[in-house]
C-alpha cells in the first residue's frame, strides 16, 4: 500500500505555488487523488492534506454522533469551517493561498511532511521544533520506538 513518508522542503515560487515532492505525487497519484482535502491540523500549526477519503473519514465520525452534541459540532466546526478543497497544477505545484499562509506561518519555503494516509505543510523551523520536541519527549519517557 501507497504511504506518504518522509519530509521535503520547497521553496515556494513568485507566483505563491509550490512543487509538491514528486513521492507524495506518486502517492496521490496511485490513490487516483484528483482534488485535495485541506485543513488546518488539530494539534499542529500545519495544514493537513489528503483526499476526499480523509474528509470522509471524518464525516463518518461526525455521523456516529448526536448531530447536536458538542463533540460533532466541534468536529464539523474543525473539518469543514477549517477546510478547503485544492488541486494540484498540471506541473504538480500547489497554490500557497492566505488559507495556508495565515495558519502555519509559511512564507518562502515549505516543508511536506508524510503522515501515512495523509500528508502536512509546515513553517520549516516549526516542523523542526515540533519533532525535535517530540524526539525529546520519548527520550525522557525511555520510548526507542
């Protein structure tokens, strides 16, 4: 199974577009992945990115739930107040919108981070700090894996 992995930075062009790593473009394309889901990450200062399936999956918890229950309202306020559909150009870039710009703190550069099924923008310091932080914590906690 196709897995997005591994991280890149790019640098993001004058016109605000951004090549997306040619792996996670084989990845998307092997998923038949014409229109990208976005939306700002739970946890992370990123915007998370994958394909319709992703936005499904979080519909399907939503409908599990009490439509009227907090938790579905957050859920729903979450993935669809904080997404967007995009699509990549015919040369595989993404546009960098204010959408992105204005949650990650992205300017010239992007880093793509793989997360599996689904894949991250990030500011490159602060991919960098978040996994240095997180390599801290399994340290401290004496995790190797």
């Amino acid at each position: 199974m196709s897995r997005f992995l591994s991280n890149a930075t790019n640098r993001i062009d004058s016109k605000g577009r951004v090549s997306v790593p040619a792996a996670f473009r084989s990845v998307l394309a092997q998923r038949n992945v014409q229109e990208l889901y976005c939306f700002q990450d739970f946890v992370f200062p990123a915007i998370s990115v994958g394909g319709p399936d992703l936005l499904e999956r979080f519909e399907r918890q939503i409908s599990a739930e009490d439509p009227f229950s907090p938790d579905a309202n957050e859920m729903s306020l979450l993935i669809h107040g904080g997404g967007i559909f995009m699509k990549l150009d015919a040369e595989g870039r993404l546009m960098v919108t204010d959408f992105i710009r204005d949650f990650t703190g992205i300017s010239d550069e992007v880093t793509f981070v793989g997360r599996a099924d689904h894949f991250q923008l990030w500011q490159p310091q602060a991919f960098q700090a978040a996994q240095m932080q997180a390599r801290g914590g399994r340290r401290l906690a004496g995790r190797r894996s």
